[in-house]
C-alpha cells in the first residue's frame, strides 16, 4: 500500500515541478503550481506519519508554513498587478525596482 502512496507522491511532486517549470504567461499560474507541490508534500508526509504511527503535530507546523507562502506569493501578486496592470511575466522588467 505504501508503493502506491510513493507513486502517487512522485506523481503529485512532479506535475507540480513540471507545471512550475514550463514556460507560464501568468504569475498566478505559478503559484498555482507551487501551491499543488505542498499539497503533495503534506499528503505524503500525512501518509508516512500515519504509518510510523507519529504524532501528527509536525503537520500543523507543516501547513501554517504553506499557507504563509501563500499569502506571501499572493500580496506580491497583488502588489505586481497594482504597479504594472497586469500579471504577465513578459511584462515585467527585471531591472528596475
């Protein structure tokens, strides 16, 4: 049973990682995908700790992270589209602050 968790990880892990590589007009699309790797990392770690019989208090640590990456990645989305208009990455000049 812990083969078929291992290749659903691998299979959640790298449609993230190869949605967050490919090439992406939007920034929200990315954050997107980053977003679907935790959740990937936290259904991964839920099943090993359920199956070493740990206690689950790591995954708390585990999620209050994630969901401040979020609100991280999200007002800086915001503030990107309030200073340029858009979210487009082509539109973004990476030399100026």
């Amino acid at each position: 049973m812990l083969i078929f968790y291992n290749i659903l990880f691998f299979l959640f892990a790298f449609g993230g990682v190869w949605s967050f590589i490919s090439k992406r007009k939007h920034l929200l699309s990315t954050l997107l995908s980053l977003e679907f790797i935790v959740l990937g990392l936290f259904f991964y770690m839920f099943v090993v700790l359920m199956m070493q019989f740990y206690d689950l208090y790591f995954l708390m640590y585990f999620l209050t992270f994630g969901v401040c990456e979020g609100a991280l990645g999200l007002s800086i989305l915001v503030s990107m589209i309030r200073t340029h208009g858009n979210d487009y990455f082509n539109t973004f000049n990476m030399l100026q602050c």
